[in-house]
C-alpha cells in the first residue's frame, strides 16, 4: 500500500535524477501509455472526487487505455498545501484545491472568496461559466501550474460546539477553524471570533479536544468530514461561495501530447457538469442526515454579517485587477 512518506520519497528522488522521471513519478509511462496521478484530501464519494475519478474513465475510454489516472483521495498524500508544492514541481500531475488555500500565491483568486460577492449558487455558477473561471483559471500559468476547471462548492456557513449564531457578536471569543488565507483569518476578526488556521484533518479533534469550538465550511464537507458529531450548531450565515480548484503540474501537462492536452483540457471542463450533478444531490442528502443527527441548524441576520464583513471587502476592492473581477461577477448577479 502506498503511503505519503514513500510516495514523495519516491517523487522527489526521481525530481532529482531526470533520467528516472518516467519511471517512478506521477505521469510516468506504462506500457506505452500515460498513468496521471490525482489527489484529493476529500472522501471517495464526495463530487469533486467523482468528478475526478470521471475524467480518468473518460481519458482511458477515449484512448483506449492509453491515458489513466490513477486517484489517491482522504488526504492520502498530505494537505492542500502540500498537493500545491508537489504539483508545482512535478510530484503529483492533478490536485484539487480549495481556492481559499489559493489565494496569497494567485491574487485573483481571492475575487472568488471575498465575503458576499456572490448571491447564491445560482449566481455563482452563472459567473464561472460566464468568464470569470476562464479568467482565473489563465492565472495560474505563471507559477507551474495548469488550471483545469474550477468546481463549485457551496455555501460557506458557521458550525460550533456552543451555540447558535444569528449575528457577528455571537461569534465573539469562539475559536474557529480557518484555511490559511489572509481573507478568512481578517473576515473571522471583524466578525468577533479568534481565527485558527488549521487543516480540515485535524479540526474534528480540535473540536473534540476544545482546541477550537468551531469553523466555517460548505454542508457537504461538514457531512463528509463527520464534524456534525462534534458540533451542533450550524448557522446558515453564506458568508463565501469560494469553490474549489483543479490544477496541474504543467511539467506533467507539456509531457502529454498535443492531442491528449486538448483531450484532458475539455474533459475537465465538461467534468464540471458532472460535479454539479453529484454535488446538489449530496448536499441535500448531507443536510438531512444532520438535522437527522440532531444539528440545530437556523438562519442569521444577513443584513448584519453583510455590513460586517463591508470593510474588508471595500479594503479589497482597492486594487483595480480584484475591482474589475468583482464588478464582472456582481454583473452577472
């Protein structure tokens, strides 16, 4: 069984040897055909997953065989920030990232994550199709990296283990799990709470071990993660609509040939439907099963969060590539 620690070993060390890339790294030749490696720190029927695990049967059928993918989900092989770096340099060929995560080393990302920019998931969706992901997906390429799609994710509320919150002064002194995006740890601090920034894997036992009391994150990863066992409380503030990225090395992506770039480029977007489809299926099922549970879910005064979280994002706004961005998806509300 391949663990974390061998896998990079392994990656890493061929890094270092040129001549043994094609033997023992992500989109390595087999068999005269080409075996791409994906990774997620997701479980394996979560959307993003099985949308990714759809490319690879797409790429295999429509090659015959020649081009596989071979998929290490639940954080197999370490945490977003990690996939990122070994993306970059080659140890991985496809990650899929939360644009959170994203945000300090590609600047255009944080349009998507900014507080209150989108509606709904309506909305969103109707901006990421109408440019806006093609645009920040073209942003990547000057770190390398491929942007392949972008794949939404749902409303971002807040869940604890103490109470409801129906204003920001509810959240005052709770300790929240955060990503580590200077956008999320400024938007918890004028919101009241003390930010943490914490990888998903670890905020069930700083839950549980009251290291934290809470954090913010879409209904289905709630579900998936199993974090309504700890915490009762969800409140339904939609505070971000930040989706989810899926990247490639692009040394791995200049190996393929012409044909299968193309290829690879049009099946992750059409993979985007398909995402879709499992997400608004799971997501209402993932509610169920938590109220089931008996999570306390209700409603938050909107108009306060809102005016709240206005100055971080007017502060935001000052620079003219993000403004421009802003205005392009407020357009299209």
């Amino acid at each position: 069984m391949i663990t974390r620690r061998n896998f990079l070993a392994t990656s890493l060390g061929a890094l270092a040897a040129p001549a043994l890339i094609g033997c023992s790294k992500a989109g390595d030749s087999v068999a005269g055909g080409h075996l791409l490696t994906a990774t997620d720190v997701h479980v394996a029927d979560y959307p993003t997953v099985t949308a990714v695990k759809w490319i690879g049967q797409t790429l295999e059928r429509e090659t015959g065989g020649r081009l596989r993918l071979r998929q290490y989900h639940s954080g197999q092989l370490g945490r977003e920030s990690e996939a990122i770096d070994m993306a970059r340099f080659g140890a991985i060929d496809i990650t899929r990232v939360y644009s959170g995560a994203l945000n300090n080393a590609f600047p255009l990302t944080q349009a998507l994550c900014l507080p209150y920019v989108f509606d709904s998931v309506a909305h969103m969706r109707a901006a990421l199709d109408g440019g806006v992901a093609d645009a920040v997906l073209r942003g990547f390429e000057s770190r390398d990296l491929v942007g392949l799609a972008i794949y939404d994710s749902g409303a971002r509320c807040f869940y604890n283990t103490k109470h409801p919150i129906v204003a920001p002064q509810d959240l005052r002194g709770l300790k929240l799990r955060v990503a580590s995006s200077d956008i999320f740890i400024q938007l918890m601090r004028l919101f009241g709470a003390n930010p943490t920034p914490m990888s998903l894997g670890d905020t069930f036992s700083g839950m549980e071990t009251h290291m934290i009391d809470g954090a913010e994150n879409n209904m289905r990863s709630f579900h998936s993660s199993r974090h309504f066992e700890a915490a009762h409380y969800w409140s339904q503030s939609d505070h971000s609509y930040a989706p989810d990225v899926l990247l490639m090395s692009r040394a791995s992506y200049d190996q393929l040939r012409p044909d299968d770039r193309q290829l690879l480029l049009e099946t992750a977007r059409a993979s985007v439907k398909v995402m879709r489809e499992q997400w608004d299926a799971s997501e209402d099922a993932a509610r169920k099963a938590v109220v089931d549970f008996g999570v306390k879910t209700n409603e938050v005064d909107l108009v306060a969060f809102r005016k709240a979280a206005d100055p971080l994002l007017q502060e935001y706004l000052k620079q003219p590539e993000l403004a421009a961005m802003v205005s392009r998806i407020r357009d299209l509300a």
